[in-house]
C-alpha cells in the first residue's frame, strides 16, 4: 500500500509537501506513511481516496482498478 500511494502521489506531480498539506498534517508524518514507519489511518486513506478519486481497495492494494465503485 505505502508503493501505491506514492506512485499516487507522483502520478499526479505531486510533492509530499503538497499532499501533507491537503491532509493537514506535516511533510514528515506524510513522508512515513509512504515508507511504512507509520500505519495509514482510516481517515487518511479515505481522504487520500477521496483526493486522488480513487478507491481504498485500489490504495490496499486488493485490487488494480482505480476507478472508485459508485
């Protein structure tokens, strides 16, 4: 999951000052969520789904789809 949401995050360029802002958090908390030092909250992978329009299945890495389910 940490791989995806970088390559989220740089497929939008994106920096992860940028995306930390949009989560309202630090560059450096944001920055251990993609390495995996830190465990991805709820509420973060919702709004990184959300923010990227994709879905959460797709950020866990359950399936390849992007596209968010209606």
């Amino acid at each position: 999951m940490y791989k995806r949401i970088r390559d989220l995050r740089e497929d939008n360029d994106l920096n992860q000052t940028q995306v930390a802002k949009m989560l309202g958090m630090s560059q450096t908390g944001y920055s251990k969520y993609e390495t995996g030092e830190n465990d991805l909250p709820t509420a973060i992978l919702i709004k990184l789904a959300k923010f990227y329009n994709t879905s959460i299945d797709y950020i866990l890495e359950q399936t390849d789809k992007k596209e968010r389910y209606e």
